[in-house]
C-alpha cells in the first residue's frame, strides 16, 4: 500500500505544476489567484498522502489544517488587495 501512495505523491507532484502554466502565464490576475487556489488544494492533499506513507496521518492532518488557513487567509488578503484597488482608480 505504501508502494501506491509513494506512486500517487510523484503523479500529484507532477499534477501541481498544471495550474502553475496558469499562474505565470494567466491572462488576468484572476486566473492566476484561482491556479495559485488549486496548487494549494492539490499540495493539501500531497502532504496527506505523505502522512499515510510515514504512518502518522495524525500529525499531518494538524500540518494540512494550518496550511488551509493560510492558503484560505491568503487568498482572502489578496482579493481585498485587488478588489481595494479597482475602487481606488
């Protein structure tokens, strides 16, 4: 079983760096805000699946909450920012 989560972190890993084509290249800012959201979501769940390969899910589920928040906090912070300055022009 380890074997197949070790398989499922490498194609994940891959996996994040499609929303990070959407991120440098984006048209807008938008579309880069939301490939930053699902490159969070997908690293979320790459440090899940390395919790169950180390065999102590306990401790990264307290690791991926936190970095929920931040990413959540993040993102939050940022769409004041931008929806701050369009009022400002």
């Amino acid at each position: 079983m380890n074997t197949f989560f070790l398989y499922y972190t490498v194609v994940l890993t891959v996996i994040i760096f499609l929303p990070l084509y959407r991120v440098v290249e984006g048209p807008t800012i938008f579309d880069r805000m939301l490939g930053v959201g699902a490159i969070g979501t997908k690293t979320m769940v790459l440090i899940l699946a390395i919790g169950l390969i180390f065999n102590r899910l306990d401790m990264f589920v307290d690791i991926t909450l936190a970095y929920a928040v931040l990413n959540f906090i993040g993102t939050i912070a940022i769409a004041k920012f931008l929806g701050t300055e369009k009022a400002d022009q």
